[in-house]
C-alpha cells in the first residue's frame, strides 16, 4: 500500500484494488495509532477516526487535490503505479 502523501504527521495512503469492501473512491489517513478511511468524493469519514484538527487538514488537503486523488484512484482500482501528491504547507 503506497503512500501518497505525508504533512504534519499523517500518513495519507491508497491501497491497490481496494474498491470492495467501500465501493467509493477513498483514502486512508493515518495519524499515531489512529486510523481513518475516508471518502475522496466528499471528505467523509467511512471507517475509524482520526483526532478532529488532523481531520480538518486531511479534508482541506483532499480539497485541494481532489483531481489528483480521483486520477491515482483510477490507478490503484486497475492495479497500476499511483503518483506522489504534494503535502499540506
């Protein structure tokens, strides 16, 4: 499982063929021993949680880059290479 991205601790990852369990294009965020699953399209969290200040950085970061995530997703659900996302500044 890449990861695509990291700022202030978080570790933003995508797994391959990860499109069963949640169908919907998603992230996983983790922070410490938290862990969170969380949706691409609307920054909701599916699964897990993480402390409410990483959540606002994860989702102003997802809005940001929302074009990218949804490219790599396309990538990982087919298997392939997923590219870097620049991190939160």
């Amino acid at each position: 499982m890449p990861t695509i991205s990291m700022f202030y601790g978080i570790l933003i990852k995508m797994y391959f063929y990860d499109n069963k369990k949640h169908n919907m294009p998603h992230i996983h965020a983790e922070y410490a021993e938290d862990i969170a699953t969380i949706s691409i399209v609307d920054g909701l969290i599916l699964a897990g949680s993480l402390p409410a200040a990483k959540m606002k950085l994860v989702q102003a970061w997802m809005e940001i880059h929302r074009d990218e995530l949804m490219a790599d997703w396309k990538l990982a659900t087919a298997g392939e290479p997923v590219f870097k996302i620049e991190p939160l500044r």
